[in-house]
C-alpha cells in the first residue's frame, strides 16, 4: 500500500518564515549567518548533492561563502538541517557559467521530474517551492500590464513595476486530475498525443478563468472521453511547477446510466482510452506504461490498485 495519506512532494511543509520577507534587514542578517544555506538552481534544474558513504540522495544545499554574488536570491524559509536551531535558506538562480563553477558535472543538476524520486519529503517541499519561484522570475521580467521592467522586493516573493509602482505576485495554476471508474470500479486511463505509445494516466486539464473546480473535473473528462461523470469528490493536491501548475486530484464515477464503451478519445489531446480492471493492471506488463510513482496520477492510481503499480517505468529523464 501507498506509504503515505498525502501525495509526493506534498508531504512536508517548509517553514516559509513569510514575515522575515519585509525585514530590510534579512539579506544582511543572512549574510553574517554562519548557518545559512544556499539552493542553487540552474536552467531549472536543482543541485544535488554529492553523495560518497553512499546516503540516500539530497538536495545540494551549501554554505553561501564563496559562491557566485550577483544572481537572484529568494529566501525559501527555515529548514531543520540538524543544527542547534533551524537554517535559514536562499534560492539562488544561476547562469550557465556560474553553475559550472559551483558543479561542473552535469549529472548533479536534475530537473525536478528526476530529482523528486531521488530525495526525501522536505527536500521535495524545498524543490518545488524553488523551482517554482524560479520559473517565475524568468518568465515575468516585465510587467504584464504596461510592459516596463520590473525589480524584486520582499526578498524574491514580490516583482515591482517600476513605471506604475504596482506590486506583481508569483502565480499559480491549477489544474484537474481526475480519476474515473464506472459501476464495476475500471478506472478510464487515456494516453496522451505528447506521450510515448503504451504510455496512459489519468486525464487532466487546467481549470479556466472563471470556473470552479468541480465543474472543470466534469468538463475535462466530456471533452477528452466524451462522457459525463458525476459524485465528484477531491482527493489531494500536489504542486508541480513546471513552470506554475498545481494538480488537485479529484475522483469522480461514470454518470449513473451512462455507458462506459460510448467513451471516445478526443483525437487531439488524448489518442486512446482504455477502462481497466486491477487485473488488466495486474496483467497489462510491457503493454501498458503507467505513471510513476512520484506523480500524484501514480499516487491516485495505486491507491485504487491498493498495491505498488507492476508497470514502473519512469519517463523519459532530461
Ligand atoms: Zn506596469
């Protein structure tokens, strides 16, 4: 059985310390900190740590003196690192040439898809609220209403407008991720026109402007399945900021008198659907590439399987 009540990545909580964001004293205070931490990320990926007793893998969290000064800081909040008392911890953003001077190996910055199945709960907590501040200082140098550059205050949470002094915040977007069963309890599992053939998950699709969440779940799955789903009830949530999404995960039945074999693939999004039984799980082997333990779809999925999923191939890592 799934080890947890709540999916990877949503495990632990950083102590997000928001107050100390508006301390105009903090950059110094953190600066003079002999238990200050850095979390380098570049190009979106993060740094892991070297690793020689052969430990389990972590985040590559290190101390700020002697690393490249002139880059962007963003204070994660304070993590417990087994020190007298909790560190204080930077996101710092690197370019190419600073990155290759804090690591030059390649291999130690892993995008958060393979990251996250290496470290452990807290690490993933401060994974995803780096990367997920980082995608949004690169995608939002200017201001989305009149253009004009803009600069960082409240130590990396806020983005100013310098022509309209108008406060810019990080956002985020939520998506729907939906798991249907019919009356004889097969879950609908569609594969993706952007995935590798054999591969299936649940179906998804973010939440429009303007629309709440139970109405997005029974809109998704008429557009990408072509049938109606009510009892919709929502399970956990997950961030995934690649850049900004966060996943909420709902369940949701086949309308009662619905017929599950009308459903249909919408032949853009998603290519073939498939409804299975935990035996056609059980027995699907190489056929069938199901979603990875780290994602909140193989976290759902294995909760309804009530069992380790058999086909555990990860995606692609870039
Ligand atoms: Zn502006």
């Amino acid at each position: 059985m799934p080890e947890s009540s709540l999916p990877p990545l949503a495990r632990a909580a950083i102590d997000r310390d928001a107050a100390a964001r508006t301390d105009p004293e903090r950059e110094a205070r953190f600066d003079a900190d002999a238990a200050a931490l850095v979390l380098p990320v570049h190009d979106g990926r993060l740094l892991l740590a070297e690793r020689v007793d052969g430990s389990a893998p972590a985040l590559g969290l290190i101390a700020p003196s002697g690393l490249p000064r002139e880059t962007l800081r963003c204070y994660l909040g304070l993590v417990d690192v087994g020190g007298d008392r909790p560190s204080p911890v930077e996101l710092r953003v690197y370019d190419d040439a600073a990155a290759a001077a804090i690591e030059a190996e390649e291999g130690r910055w892993a995008l958060l898809r393979r990251a996250a199945a290496l470290i452990d709960d807290r690490d993933q907590a401060l994974a995803t609220e780096a990367v997920a501040l980082a995608a949004w200082h690169e995608a939002h140098p200017f201001c989305p209403r009149c253009g004009s550059a803009t600069e960082v205050t409240d130590a990396g949470w806020v983005r100013r407008c310098l022509a309209e002094d108008r406060q810019l915040f990080p956002r985020t977007d939520p998506a729907v991720i939906v798991l249907v069963t019919d009356d004889d309890d097969r879950v609908l599992l569609g594969s993706n026109a952007l995935w590798e053939q054999r591969r299936f998950s649940l179906l998804a699709g973010f939440v429009e402007p303007g629309e709440p969440l139970e109405h997005a779940v029974v809109r998704e799955i008429a557009e990408e399945a072509g049938i109606a789903v009510d009892r919709v009830e929502y399970v956990a949530s997950q961030p995934w900021p690649v850049p900004a999404s966060l996943m909420l995960g709902f369940r949701a039945r086949l309308a009662a008198g619905a017929d599950p074999s009308t459903a249909r693939p919408d032949g853009e999004e998603i290519l073939e659907l498939r409804w299975l039984s935990r035996d056609d799980v059980a027995e699907a082997g190489e056929e069938l590439f199901l979603p990875t333990g780290t994602s909140i779809a193989g976290w759902m999925l294995e909760h309804w399987y009530g069992a380790p999923l058999p086909s555990d191939v990860p995606w692609p890592s870039s």
